[in-house]
C-alpha cells in the first residue's frame, strides 16, 4: 500500500513540474524599470504636443503652459527610487498551484476513489470449500427467518445439491412447495436429488416429478436424461431408448455429450436385443427458410440463448414441431420438419398450413418468459421454402 502512494506521488510531481517549468524557472531577461517606463510615456505625450503646436492645433501660450505641466510631472515621477517592473512571484504562484492541485486530487481520491478497495484486496483469501459452506450456512439462517421465500429456498436447494448435500437440498425443495411446479427444470433438479437420496431408484416421486416436467417441456434436456434412466433401471430398454434418442437429437453433432448419450443408446439396445434404429424417412414436406432478429434487439441476444421455431395447428395451443438451436448468426436458416414433430402420429407434413413463431429464450424453457425476444405469429403454408421470420419484440 506504501509503495502504491510513493508512486503517485512522484508521478504527480514530476507532472507538475513538467507543466510549471516556465513558472518555476523562468529565463533570465532584464526587465524594464519603472522610471524607464514613465520616461517612455512622457516622451510620447511631448512628441504628440509638439505635433499639435506644429499643425496649428494649439496656440503658443497654450503650448507652453502644458509643456511646463508634462515636464513637471516627469520630474515628480522620476524622482523616485527606481525599481523592476512585475506582476507578481511567479514562483510563489506555481508553489501554491502545487500544493492546491495535490491536496484536491488526495481529497477527491481518499472521498471517491478505491484506496480502501485496494487495501481490502490485498487482504482478501481465496475461496474455499469452508468458505463457500460457510456462505451457504449463513443463508440457510437467513431463509430460516424468511421462509415465505419459496424462490429463496429453491437457491438454497441448488447450493447444498452443488456442495453434494442431497439430503439438505431435498428438504430446502420441500420448503420450496409450489415455486417448483411450473418449472420443468427446476422438477427435474428435484427429481435428480430425491433419485440420487434413494441409491438411483426413480420409484414414487421422482418419476411423477420427471413426467410433470416432460408434460411441461417434452424436449427438456434433464428430465429427458433421468426418464430414460428410470427406463433403464427397470429394464424398459425400449423405453430408454425413445428418451436418449430424443434428446440426442438436441445435443451438438460429435460434442463429448452425444457421444456419451450414444454410448448409453447402445448399451440399452444390446441389453433389450432392439435392432439398430434403421435411418428416419422424413418427408420433404416441411417448412424452411430464414430468421432475421432488429437491429435494435442484438445487443440483447448472448452466447447460450436458444433460439425456438414453434409451430402449431392454426387455432391450437399444442406444439405440432418445435426446433431448438444455440443462437447463430443472423439472418440464420432454420428447417422443420416431421423429425422434429412432437407426436409421431401427427407429424407437420399432414397439415395443410401452420402458424409459426419464433421465441429466443435465455433458459431454453417450454414456457414463455418475460424478457425472451420474440417474432409475430405467422401463418405459413406446408411445403414452404423460403420463410422470412422477423424477431422484433421482446415479451413483457
């Protein structure tokens, strides 16, 4: 801290040094005394009278009594004891200039600056697994005398799940009662915990808790995982299947994720003796075409938002084919088509026109929610190829 103030100082000094250098040094010239300089200005005022008296402008009797005057008072005025003209010590000017500048930048920065953050964050201590315990311990406390706080408990649920404390987390989900019931991730979460407290068995709660959250967000990364390992774990291979292959179709083509999830595809195949799935005949009645985002909405859209195509039958709530995908750039191309229907028996290419709407979602979820950027609904004929959808408003 020492050596922080040591450095400024001399870099504010050599500064003012720099800019007050004529002040402090000035170059040694002779200057002009005060007798010379009355001298100089009566000679004037005889030169300009003796052009009037010439020009006939002033008669002799005038011209002698102010000559007699002008002679007068320069005699008076330089009688004096002579002495250098100045305007003052410059050097005592500059001092003072100094010490104002230097005690207005200390005051402005001991009142507004960051001296104290500094010295604080040479005293700071990197976190620890004690020091994040501790943290949440202190919040635990707090939500203890706030527990009306269901969005509260939830934060408290997922800190002793990342700290491995599944047993706190279930219970911090319990307090949380209904705040949870709309989420679909925040089910799955509660039902990854309860699963995890019971050696991997998804029996009772954690399976109603998975099927309420692929009702809510069929496509949710989370639930679709631990449906296909409830799956698993009861021996339904096919089952398991059906969810690992629809939610390998969300993940990145050859990222460590699909090819863990292909992995596990393949294990439950070999184990329920299914065949390999043989390649999806899609029909090329579909729609495409390109998404184009406002200028004025860019800045608002950040790496990991999911950008959503929804399309439903004209009139109907239910989702006929939904496509999520990590935001690109835009204008981005966009496909649907019966691989992304979301019931097989009523895939997109039996309809005759849909209407379609675009939703960039911070997290991904089924359910719209305020702040996710938004297109109009559009009606667009099956079979359409070049769409043009426009994302320009943002959900209230």
């Amino acid at each position: 801290m020492t050596s922080f103030f040591i450095t400024a100082f001399l870099l504010l000094v050599l500064v003012l040094v720099l800019l007050l250098r004529p002040f402090l040094f000035p170059g040694k010239m002779l200057a002009t005394s005060r007798r010379q300089m009355n001298a100089a200005i009566y000679r004037e005022e005889l030169d300009k009278l003796e052009a009037e008296r010439v020009g006939g402008l002033i008669n002799p009797a005038d011209y002698e009594i102010s000559h007699a005057e002008m002679r007068q008072r320069l005699f008076q005025d330089t009688n004096e004891e002579d002495d250098q003209a100045t305007l003052g010590s410059t050097k005592k000017t500059a001092i003072g200039l100094c010490i104002f500048i230097v005690l207005l930048s200390s005051g402005l920065y001991f009142s507004l600056g960051d001296v104290y953050r500094v010295a604080q964050k040479n005293n700071e201590k990197p976190i620890t697994q004690e020091n994040v315990e501790k943290m949440v311990s202190e919040f635990a406390i707090k939500m203890e005398k706030d527990p009306d706080n269901l969005k509260g408990w939830v934060m408290l649920a997922r800190s002793y799940r990342i700290l491995g404390r599944n047993e706190d987390a279930a219970k911090a989900y319990v307090r949380a009662g209904n705040f949870v019931d709309s989420d679909p991730q925040l089910l799955a979460d509660y039902a990854d915990v309860l699963a995890t407290n019971a050696n991997g068995s998804f029996a009772g709660k954690p399976l109603l808790l998975i099927n309420q959250a692929l009702k809510l967000d069929p496509n949710n990364l989370m639930a679709l995982w631990l449906s296909g390992s409830a799956s698993f774990s009861v021996s339904n291979y096919k089952a398991a299947v059906q969810s690992w292959e629809k939610l390998a179709a969300q993940l990145p083509p050859n990222s460590d994720e699909a090819r863990a999830i292909e992995g596990s595809i393949a294990e439950a195949r070999s184990k329920g003796g299914l065949l390999a799935k043989a390649p999806v005949v899609v029909s090329g009645k579909g729609i495409s075409g390109q998404i184009e985002l406002a200028n004025e909405l860019k800045s608002k859209v950040m790496p990991g938002d999911v950008v959503m195509v929804i399309a439903r039958q004209v009139g109907e709530r239910m989702p006929v084919a939904v496509l999520k995908t990590p935001t690109a750039q835009f204008p981005m191309n966009f496909v649907l088509n019966d691989s992304l229907a979301m019931n097989p028996s009523s895939p997109l290419s039996k309809l005759a026109e849909v209407s379609v709407e675009v939703r960039i979602s911070k997290t991904g979820m089924a359910k719209p929610e305020s702040g996710d950027l938004i297109s109009a609904v559009k009606t667009i004929k099956v079979g359409t190829e070049n769409a043009r959808l426009l994302v320009d408003q943002i959900r209230q």
